[in-house]
C-alpha cells in the first residue's frame, strides 16, 4: 500500500463508527475512496462524483443550509456528511422541516474554505461493511433515530455496573416467594396476583417448581386465545424456568434475564424456591441509600444534622451513576432528597415557632419542581398562603421562610441568585395575590413576565395544603390554552437559548475566562427543551410539570406530534445523562460541579449524538416560529 493510501487509512480508521473495523475491511474500503478538492463557495456533490457517497473532510469545512440560507449544520475535520450516501439522506432535513414545520426546505452543502474531502461510495461501503451491519444503519438513519437508538441503548445497560458485579442477589430478591398450583383456575391466579399487586406467579406441582405466569402470558395466550378463565393456570404459563442460586452475584442475574429475554427469575436457596428478582428490583437498587437518607433525615434534631447528612449527597450521586441509573431517575432521587430536607425544615421550624395561623403550602420552583435536580443545585421556593392571614399573621411566615431557605443553604442549596425563594416578601403572598401574578403575567406578557412565568409555571407542592396550587394552576391554564399572545411572546422568548449549530471542529462556545473552551450543556441544550415542553403544557392545558411527561402527554396533540415528542425525548435523555456524567467525573476529581463540558472529553460518536441532539432541538424551535412568526 503506498504512503498516500496509508495515510488515509490511518486517518479513517481513527474516525468512529469505522475505528470498530478490522485491518481487511478498512483496506476494502479505501478502495472504495475517491479524494476531491472543492475550492471555497463551491457545492456539493464533489465535481467527478456521481453516485451516492459519503464525504469525510480531511481538511478545511463544510456548511449546510436551507433555501433560506439558514445554518442546518456545519463540518470539520474529521467530521462525516451523509447527507450524500442516499436519496433518503439528502433529503433527510428536509423531510424533518417539512413534518415540523410544514414549510420545504431545500438544502444546500457548501465548503466554507477550501475544502480535501475522502468520497466513499456508499454502495461499496454497504458491500464491505455487510458483516457490520450497524455502521451502514448509523449512516442511513435520520438524527432523531440515531439519537433515539443510543438512548435506548443507555437505558437497556442502565442497571450494568460495577455494583452489580460485587453485591449477592440475597440484597435484591423478594421471599418468601409466591405460587400456585398448576391446577388452579387462570382466575384464581390472576385474582392472587391483583391482590399482591404482582407481575408473575411462580407455578408449582407437589411443592416443585414447573413454570411461571406473568401479565404477558395473560393477554397473550388468555385473552388473545379466548381461553376460558376456569382453564388451569397451567395451560397458560412459561414452562422454560431459569433460576438463579441466592449466592450469585447480581450481575450474573442480570445477564442471564438478558440472556433470556425475561424480566422474572426464581431464585433458589439450598436446592429450594425461596423468591424472586425482577429487573425492576436492580434498576431500583441505586434508591436504597436515598431511602436510608430520608430516613435519616427524618430521623434528624437540628440543621446541623442535616447539614452533616447533606454531605452524602455528593457520594449518592455518585453512586447511582456507578450503578447506571438514568439521568431521569438521579433527578427523580436528588429532587425527592431535597424535599425531604425542606419538609423536616418545616417541621423544626413549627416545633420552634408555634403552629401555623393559617394553612398554607411551600411550594418548590425550577429543577426541584420539575424532578430535575442534581448535587448542589441553588434553591427556588415560595409560599401560597390562605387567604384569611391578617397583618399579624405575617411575622410568623416571615420567621417560616427565613428559617428554611437559611436551612436549605446550610444544607448546600445555595440561595438563589434572583431571590425567588420564600424569604422574598413578594413570593411569599396569600392565594388571592398570586392569582392576580399569574393573571398579569399571562395577560401582559412583557420580559419580565416572561421571566417569572419561566419559573413560577414550574411548581410543585412540598408541603401543606396542595389545593391552593392546584386551583392557582387550573386557573392559568384555562387562561394559556386560549391566550395566543401570550404564547407567541413565550414561544419567541424560548427560542433565544438556541442549540449550537454554528460552531464546529471543537465545539468552543465560550473562548475565555473559567470555562473557555467549554459547551454550556444547560443554557444551550438542556434549557431549549425544558422551555419547548412548558409551552406544549400550557398550550394543551397539561398539568405535569416535569419534562419527559410533558413531552409524553403532549405527544399526538395539536402542539407536537408523537415523532417530534419522540426525538425531544431522546435529545432530553442524551444531553441530561451528558450533564450527570459530567458532574460525578467532577465530584470523583474534588472539583465544584457545574453544567460546562469540554467536548474533547467526549468520544467522537457521542460528539456525533450530540450533534444530533442540537439539530433535534433547532428543528423544534423552528415550528414554535412558524406557528408564531
């Protein structure tokens, strides 16, 4: 091979999703290589190239855009375009911004400067590639299926990891374990399993296991069969039983459900059935020392105890991404946490201060509201308080607040920079004053309104009366659903925080001071989606504050179809576990923690996903301007 193709060899096998190749096929596909120059202003395709190819840019960059000559992406170094690789391919943004906006775009590739580029036919790739068959997929999906597919891919190896591989099954099975017999009625079992709240029954004959029954095997060989429901629960179960000794580690549980494609496993005990493990049952693990820290928390006689406790918090966190939990449930826990800290606050300040003139609700703001915290997060609060309070009444509310937000920051959460918290008088106000809030900021949506309703539309009741919260939030929705300004004004605020399309090669963003170098993950991905999911909320009348089940329950309505909720999802998923990997590598390193990534310290694919990511989110913003503009 001469020097020339050598290097090129090199180059390519560095680049992901190709560096997975071996040494025969990566000298297949350099024959299948084709090097073009295309001189600055130039398009694409390359001038000579004629069938579908994909272009890998050696050297200067590359720029995609509509007919409206708005950036859809750019290339550098090192970076791939597939746009070229098939019919489906070219038109692959296009389709994405006529489903979401229902406008058709045009797109057009053109070098920056001049530009080297390595043309892969992409029918030889496909020819080369055959025995890797996810590398031709990875090409010839969209940036929302690429996206959605690695997402799925974190969430299915979500509970491998390290504790798995050194703790016994004996701390994850449920005993002891529940059966029928084989010549019960499918009635009777599945009364037994709605009784117990269960997914499955163990199936047993003269006391020896034979098979198992879970919800499946009802719809499917029940149901679906119209089988009688006095047939025997027999005619129903599994009778392929896997089992697993209690001394076994909890990895080698998982690998054989994996293995099997179950989510049940008896376990046994000296040659007997003593329970059952579920993959729910290792996914849930990782809460087990939240749990002992609610309890500990509980437990606590002062703010200096729950200070001490506070401490853990950054070792839970760590943990829970050792053990690969989700981004989504390490917000669930450390939100659940911080409420725990606020609720016993609470509950010290009563016994210190007297009990309550009037009822009233504490209720959390922002990341806390929306169960989307992680370690030190600052603090976001108010008080709803009834209406009958009196003038003197206010001292003692006073005193409330004061006491807890000053609680809360010895805890770690930091006061919040805009003073949205309790101890502000003006968000600390009877029900009748907060009404007139929301009423004002919905009907004369000026920037600062816009402002208070990106954090006060996120609530959450953490303690005391939830009614108050709830009439003040059935109000404001019944006001949003009809109230076409106000959504114009908040869709055209949302869209400032845009997803970094302009930049490339490094993805510097910010290029002096602590973070240069750095993306900041929360303003510019993170946050567009969070705002993108309120406005789907307050437009179709949604009462869940939280992210995903925003985006869940607006799926299918006239704000986001299913496809679109789908790869806001997966993009909320990818930059959220980004952001939780970040942070513990930061803890693990006794570093403060914060939202600003250096790219570098990504692999080359997950760049790509990221990537993805962003171009999900642009596509999104563009609707709300569409819908608005």
């Amino acid at each position: 091979m001469s020097t020339e193709l050598t290097d090129v060899k090199d180059f390519i096998k560095a680049i992901a999703p190709f560096d997975g190749l071996t040494e025969s096929l990566l000298s297949a596909l350099i024959k299948e290589i084709s090097i073009c120059y295309v001189r600055e202003g130039e398009q694409l395709p390359a001038q000579g190239i004629d069938k579908p190819s994909l272009y890998v840019i050696r050297k200067g960059s590359l720029r995609s855009a509509n007919k409206n000559n708005e950036l859809i992406g750019k290339f550098a170094e090192g970076d791939i375009c597939a746009l070229f690789c098939s019919e489906q391919q070219r038109t692959e943004q296009q389709q994405t911004e006529q489903q979401y906006t229902g406008q058709n775009e045009d797109l057009m590739v053109t070098a920056e400067e001049d530009t080297l580029l390595y043309a892969i036919d992409f029918d030889g790739l496909k020819t080369v590639c055959q025995s890797f068959p996810n590398i031709v997929e990875f090409f010839s999906a969209s940036a929302a299926n690429r996206l959605s597919k690695k997402v799925a891919e974190i969430n299915e190896q979500a509970v491998v990891a390290s504790t798995l591989m050194n703790t016994a099954i004996s701390h994850f099975y449920h005993g002891p374990a529940v059966t029928i017999d084989v010549d019960e009625s499918i009635q009777a079992a599945a009364i037994k399993m709605t009784e117990l709240n269960f997914s499955c029954l163990l199936v047993v004959k003269d006391d020896a296991l034979v098979g198992i029954v879970t919800d499946k095997d009802f719809r499917r060989r029940c149901i679906a069969q119209g089988l009688s429901l006095t047939a025997p629960v027999g005619d129903i179960m599994s009778e392929s039983v896997h089992m697993i000794d209690v001394k076994a580690r909890a990895y080698d549980a998982l690998i054989k459900m994996n293995s099997a494609g179950i989510h049940h496993l008896p376990v046994g005990k000296n040659g007997q059935l003593a329970g059952m493990v579920t993959i729910t049952d290792l996914m849930k693990q990782e809460g087990h020392n939240a749990v002992n820290m609610s309890s500990m928390i509980a437990k606590a006689h002062s703010v200096d105890e729950l200070a001490n406790i506070a401490k853990l918090l950054p070792k839970l966190q760590i943990s829970m991404r050792k053990l690969g939990t989700t981004a989504e449930n390490v917000g669930k826990t450390m939100s659940a946490i911080t409420n725990a800290f606020t609720r016993k606050l609470i509950a010290m300040a009563i016994e210190k201060f007297g009990d309550a003139p009037v009822p009233f609700a504490w209720v959390s703001a922002g990341s806390q509201a929306r169960q989307e915290q992680t370690v030190n997060s600052d603090q976001d609060n108010a008080l709803i308080i009834d209406d009958a309070m009196q003038s003197k009444d206010e001292p003692w509310f006073k005193q409330l607040a004061e006491f807890v937000c000053d609680g809360l920051a010895e805890c770690g959460y930091v006061y919040c920079p805009g003073n949205v918290m309790a101890s502000n008088d003006k968000w600390r106000q009877k029900q009748a004053v907060w009404q007139g809030y929301f009423d004002k900021w919905v009907n004369q949506p000026e920037p600062l309104a816009l402002m208070n309703s990106s954090i006060f539309f996120d609530l959450n009741t953490v303690y005391g009366e939830e009614r108050y919260l709830q009439a003040l939030r059935e109000r404001v929705l019944a006001k949003t659903q009809r109230n076409t300004l106000f959504l114009a004004h908040l869709s055209a605020n949302a869209v400032k925080l845009r997803p970094p399309l302009g930049f490339f090669r490094d993805f510097v963003l910010i290029d002096n001071g602590k973070h240069k170098k750095t993306l900041d993950l929360k303003h510019n991905g993170i946050a567009p989606i969070v705002d993108l999911a309120r406005i789907y909320a307050l437009s179709e009348g949604i009462c869940e504050v939280n992210t995903l089940e925003r985006l869940k329950q607006a799926a299918g309505t006239p704000s986001l179809s299913k496809d679109a909720a789908g790869s806001l999802i997966s993009a909320f998923e990818f930059l959220t576990m980004l952001k939780v990997e970040h942070q513990v590598d930061q803890l693990l390193a006794d570093d403060d923690t914060d939202n600003y990534l250096a790219p570098n310290a990504l692999s080359q694919l997950d760049r790509e996903h990221l990537k993805d990511a962003f171009k999900v989110i642009k596509s999104m913003q563009s609707v709300r301007q569409t819908t608005y503009g």
